[in-house]
C-alpha cells in the first residue's frame, strides 16, 4: 500500500537532518540562546562541520561575525575558515554502552551511535555568495544575485582552510550588499542521496528511475539506498549598508 512506502521513505531523509550550530561563549542555556540572538550561528546538512565568516575591517573598529549589519563607505574585508567533519568509526562508543545498557543501545540505534574518529574529512572548496536588494520596485534581479560569486578551492588536507577575499565592486557599485559563505566536504555516502536515481539516455534526458522504496517488494532489502553527496555548512549573512558619509 502506498502509505507505509512511502511513509519509510520519507523517514529515511530524517536519519540525516540538518543541524544549527552557534558560536557560543559557553554551554549554558544563556550562552547558546545569546549566540542565536545575535544571529551568530550556521547551519549544516547534517555533519558537524565547522564554519567561521568574518568581516574585519568594520568601521566602528572591531571584527564582526556572521549574522552582523554594518554601514560601511570603503569595500569590505572577509576571512572564512572551515573544517571538515570528523570521520565516523562503526558502532558505538563505550560510554554509550556504559550508560545506556547493551539492550537499550540496541534497542534506540542498533549499535550504530555517534562515534567520531580523530581523522576529518576534506573540505574541498568554499563558495561566496553574494546579494544586492532592489531599490526599486520591480528592478531586474538577474544580476543582483550572485550565488556563486567567489569560488575557492581548497588544500587537498585534512586541516581544513581559509581564505581572506575583499569585494572591489562594494564602493564602485554604492549599494547596500548581503554575503554569506557556503563550505563544501569531499563526496560522501548519504541514504536517499540518489534521489529518483535515474538511468540517462546519452542526452541526458531520464529513461527510467529507480526510486529507493520503504517496502521489500518494490526495492530489495540488500539495496542499502545510499549515494554520493557533498555535505556542506552555510553561514549566517553578513549585511553590509553602503553609505557615502559616516
């Protein structure tokens, strides 16, 4: 019946959510919820990547973090760091077992836990995005966004990377500007990752799918429904006012 299908497989993209994560000055309930009020915070596709965005040469003399507005009449200067996540070791740690009892852990996630091992995956590139609002009803806005407007490639390492890059148009254009960063790991295995997983004619056009289903009768038990994704971190927007006289 198509409840049950396709009830497991929507449950399935649900393993592998997406996380937020804050940059806090502590592990306090009032330490996090100041980081998410200051907008200080990012977003993953699931991995705990870490992410930093930065402006640092804000007027008002201090660098300022993802989530931040400034006014500012000179281009502006951003550093992004990023590191992969940790790679995975199988089963689960002994503290879980230690806790929790054999059965429950079982019993909660068949032995498979958050086991991180001291070894981080690749981030293999960092894109910059860049945004310039209308400012006027119905202006064009083809070319006010900018989703990949800066492109960095990173250090084929495990150390993650960082890069500083300034945007020489901000005080020939004098608009106001919004930039975030997005941070891109090395391809990995995700469930439900194939999507449809379609088999292309030499044009590319789909000829057939072959759609991951909950039930055993539409797609055999030892299909494990995985494909390649690149996870990723994406910051919070740095918005950044273009005023002529400060």
């Amino acid at each position: 019946p198509p409840g049950p299908v396709e009830f497991e497989r929507t449950a399935s993209f649900f393993k592998t959510g997406g996380l937020i994560a804050a940059h806090a000055n502590g592990r306090s309930r009032d330490s996090i919820w100041s980081a998410v009020k200051r907008k200080e915070v990012y977003a993953t596709s699931g991995p705990r990547i870490l992410l930093w965005f930065d402006l640092l040469n804000d007027p008002y003399g201090e660098e300022i973090s993802m989530g931040s507005e400034t006014i500012m009449n000179k281009n502006p200067r951003f550093v992004v760091k990023a590191a992969g996540s940790f790679k995975q070791k199988p089963g689960c740690p002994e503290y879980s077992f230690n806790a929790l009892g054999s059965e429950e852990v079982e019993r909660l996630c068949r032995n498979e836990c958050y086991n991180p091992s001291d070894v981080r995956n690749k981030i293999t590139r960092i894109e910059v995005a860049r945004i310039t609002p209308q400012i006027y009803e119905g202006e064009e806005i083809d070319n006010l966004i900018n989703d990949k407007w800066k492109i960095f490639d990173c250090p084929d390492n495990r150390q993650g990377c960082s890069f500083t890059f300034t945007d020489k148009e901000f005080n020939q254009d004098k608009r106001d500007v919004v930039y975030y960063v997005r941070a891109i790991e090395e391809p990995s295995k995700a469930i439900n990752a194939g999507g449809l997983r379609c088999e292309y004619d030499s044009f590319g056009n789909c000829l057939e799918t072959n759609i991951c289903s909950g039930s055993s009768l539409e797609t055999p038990y030892q299909d494990d429904c995985l494909g390649d994704v690149e996870e990723r971190a994406w910051s919070s927007p740095i918005f950044v006012d273009f005023k002529e006289d400060l």
